[in-house]
C-alpha cells in the first residue's frame, strides 16, 4: 500500500475553513482510503472547543493552496497520483482554503475537540473511509465554526492509494 500526507503547518484560517482537501482521480484509477486526520493549535493557552468535520463536497470545491503529497515511505520510487492544485478538481490536493466554494458539503465524521489537546482521527477497518476514483465527491477536513484566534493552526490527512 501506498501512502501519503497532506500537511497544513502553523497556517492562518480564514474563518470556517477547509484545513485539508483531496479528490480521487478519475476512473479508472486509485481510490483514495483515509487513514488518519488531525488538527491542533499553536497560538496561545486558553482552553476552548472546537469543532471538526470531515465532509464530503460536489463541486463548485474549495479554493485552496496547492500543496504536492508527501510520501510516508521515502524509499517509494513512485510520486502520488494526486498533485497539488488550487481548485480540488479530480486528482488533486490542496490545504487551507481561501473560499469554500458552492459545492454542498455533506458531514461524514463530525467532533468536537479542546483546542489545548488537539484533535486525532485514526479509524479502525470497519470505519476506514474509501472514496472511490471518479467520485463526484472530494473529501475536506473542515471547521464549520471560525476558529478564535484564526492563526497558529496545524492539521492534514494520511491517505493510501488503494
């Protein structure tokens, strides 16, 4: 298996936000399996709560900041299949969304975390999420409500290429 991430670090938000997007290429391809997410905070002390979802979205899709996969085992002679782009299309990745886009956004996996601890997703088989190739659909990890303070925040996602 062939796996990767998609890292956002210490960036500022832009209110509710996508911190991390990718959408499977086109069939026939790679389906994209989700096998970790996190979020955590740098900014300063106070204890707050935040909430967290991961969502799916049709387009019109995030704007986002291209950002290309890294790979989770450097001796992989292989690039992702997925590559960094601004506009989520199919096939591509990016971080820290700048507009959220018209697509509707259906919750898949939504929590609430204290922003003192962070925030980790790791799921077990039977909850692991497989968004097939040629989905309509690209995969976001998203704050519903703004953040306060919007800067100092870290998150992403681990994906294998199934």
């Amino acid at each position: 298996m062939r796996e990767f991430s998609i890292n956002a670090d210490n960036v500022t938000v832009a209110g509710t936000t996508t911190l991390a997007f990718i959408n499977p290429p086109a069939a026939p391809s790679i389906n994209i399996q989700i096998l970790r997410a996190w979020s955590s905070f740098s900014a300063n002390a106070t204890s707050a709560q935040q909430r967290i979802q991961i969502v799916s979205q049709v387009t019109a899709f995030p704007t986002l900041t291209s950002y290309t996969p890294r790979k989770k085992k450097p001796a992989d002679p292989n690039a992702s299949v997925i590559t960094g782009n601004t506009t989520g299309a199919a096939g591509t990745c990016g971080i820290n969304a700048s507009s959220e886009g018209a697509g509707t956004k259906t919750v898949e996996y939504p929590d609430v975390f204290n922003v003192l601890n962070g925030w980790l997703f790791v799921p077990t088989p039977p909850e692991y999420m497989i968004w097939p190739a040629g989905s309509s659909s690209g995969l976001g990890l998203y704050f519903p409500t703004a953040p306060n303070p919007t800067n100092g925040w870290t998150g992403g996602m681990v994906y294998a290429e199934v």
